[in-house]
C-alpha cells in the first residue's frame, strides 16, 4: 500500500539530493566548469540517473537551482514597503552572511552570465533590474513620507544600494573584514532622516 | 644578419599575440573553463607551439596576463599621495570604462579565485588587502591635512570605497545604467571636506 507513496517520497528526496550537489558545484565552479556527471557522482548516481529527474540537463539544473533560492528571498520581501522593506535588505544580509555557499553561487553565476550567450544572461539581467525598480519603489515611498534627507534621489539611492550590498559581498568573499548588513544598515541610514 | 633579430621579434609578436588571446579568453569564460587548446586554435597555432612560449601552460598564462594589467594601474598610481592618489583611483576608473574586457577579467577571475584551491586564491587576496592598505594610507594622508569630514576612519573609508568601486563595476558590466567614475568620485566626496 506504501508503494506509490514511498516511490514519490523517494524521488523527491532524489530531486532534492541532485540541487544540492548541482547547487554546491555551481557556487563553487560556475555553470560553465560543472558538468551533470560530476553532478551524479557527488550524488552516487549515473549521469542517466540526474537526467532521469532533470531532462533538461545542466540548464535545467540551473534554473531550478536559481528559482528555489530567489523564491526565498522573495517571500521575506512580500508585502514589504518603504523603510520596513529597507529594513528587511539588512536582514537577507545578515542572514546571507551565514550561508556562504549562496553568495558565492550568486557573484559566480552573475559573472558568467555577462556574456550575452551565458544561458542564464536574461535571467540574471531580468533579476536586476526587478531588484533595482523594487528598491526604487521603497525609496519613492519613503520620500512620500518625507522621510528622506534633502537631495536624495531614489533611483540613485537604489543603484547606489545595490552597488555597496554587491562590492560588500565581493569583498566579504575574498576575505576582507567587513560586516555585510552593517556596511548597508549605515549606507541607507546616509539616505534616511531617521536611522534603521 | 637580420636573422637573429628577426626571430626574437617574431618570438615577441607571437608572445603578444598569446597573451591577447589568454586576456580574451580568462575575460570571457573565467580560468578554469578556458583551456590552452583553445588559446592556441584562437592564435592559430599548435598546443604545443603555446607551450613552447609558456612552458608553464595555462597557470603561466594567467599569471602573465594579471601581472601585464596590474603594472599598467600600479604605473598610474606610483609617487601620488593623499587626494592625488584618490583623483588617480577616479580616472582609472574612467579608463576602465572604455575597457570592459578589463574589468570582466578581473571580476571573472577574482570570483573564481573565492575557492582557496584556485591557482590565483593568493594573489587576488595579497592583491586586495595590498589595494585595501594604499587607499587607507591615502585617506590617512588626507586626514593629516585636516581634509576629511568629522567622524571618517581611513581605514573604513578605504573598504567602503573598494566595495562601492567593486559593487559599481558589477552593476555596470550586468548592463545598469550607472557612470562608474563620477559614481566613485561622488561617494568620495562625502568623506572629504573639499571635493574632488
């Protein structure tokens, strides 16, 4: 009676096992440099095997691993407006500061995918600039409510954000000593009448 | 008697040549997914005939490539001080601009060199924490000049100035809209207490 059940158990934990390696090799290799069969053997199962669960192969392994991790920061950002969504940046950030392996995937992947035939190119393009219109949105928002210091543009103050949260990551990756989500609290508090 | 002469110019051309292919490649697909076979199909010769002028392969490659663009910044910066040397960092900047190669060599590379068993890990992070030490000196030089604004510590305003130099590269190389120079030249100025 357990058959159906214990078999679709079985291969969702499968599935889950293959993003996870999938995950793991891009972060630490890229797209480009990983291979399905490096995949497969971190999992102790044949190539066949991976394309059994991802028939699209290393590209589909890619966007699957992508839309997993964007869906989890977009849902602490859903709903979010004006400062409370500027807060909640800080937050992935603190949180970002524990889980390596994402930011590393992410500086990896966005740096091949400059290359216009990168498979992941519109995606990560597309990724953007929705990231940069929303930050835009929250500092419009927050000027609304009178509550940015006098100058302050929010588009501008978007681009710079998204500047200071990439280079801090950038330099956070290669070792240096700073602290990601207190590098950006006190970067957008430059913006703010009143602190975060 | 124009043999010998002949030759090493010749041998001087083909190195060039190697080296522009290897820049060209590294910039495009990062290190590890590039191969000496393919620098070699691009020059038009033999893997071998690359060997014979980079016996060490394809770390050889790399390290030359790093070392011809690092010397060319390090030439533009030598003997400038304090708001010179923070002028200087602006106008690189704006070299690079027109450089877009550049730039995604150094952003390709440098997140590949993340992984500490990449050939590069050192040197980008001696490169770095040597960038980091310079521009602190010169924030530090500028502070003895009574130049900065109340409250900056050159050290912090050295890292928040390679994040946003780093953070503003990526941005742009994924196709925003920004001005990259004008961009490090303004969050400069608010931490000097006369513009640049």
């Amino acid at each position: 009676m357990t058959g159906t059940r214990g078999a679709y158990r079985k291969t969702a934990q499968r599935r889950e096992q293959i993003l996870d390696a999938a995950f793991t090799l891009f972060a630490k290799n890229g797209y480009t440099a990983s291979s399905v069969n490096e995949i497969a053997r971190m999992v102790g199962i044949s190539q066949t095997g991976v394309l059994h669960h991802f028939a699209g192969g290393k590209l589909a392994l890619l966007t699957a691993v992508l839309q997993q991790r964007d869906a989890l920061a977009e849902e602490n950002l859903r709903g979010k407006t004006g400062r409370d969504f500027l807060a909640t940046l800080v937050e992935i950030s603190r949180i970002q500061a524990t889980q390596r392996g994402v930011v590393q995937l992410y500086r990896n992947l966005s740096t091949e995918a400059v290359d216009p035939e990168h498979p992941a190119h519109e995606y990560f393009r597309d990724r953007l600039s929705r990231i940069a219109d929303a930050v835009t949105q929250a500092f419009t928002e927050v000027l609304e409510q009178d509550g940015l210091t006098p100058g302050t543009e929010p588009r501008e103050a978007s681009l710079s954000t998204l500047a200071m949260t990439e280079g801090l990551e950038a330099l956070w990756l290669q070792g240096m000593d700073v602290d990601m989500a207190e590098g950006i609290r006190l970067f957008i508090n430059g913006y703010l009448t009143r602190a975060l």
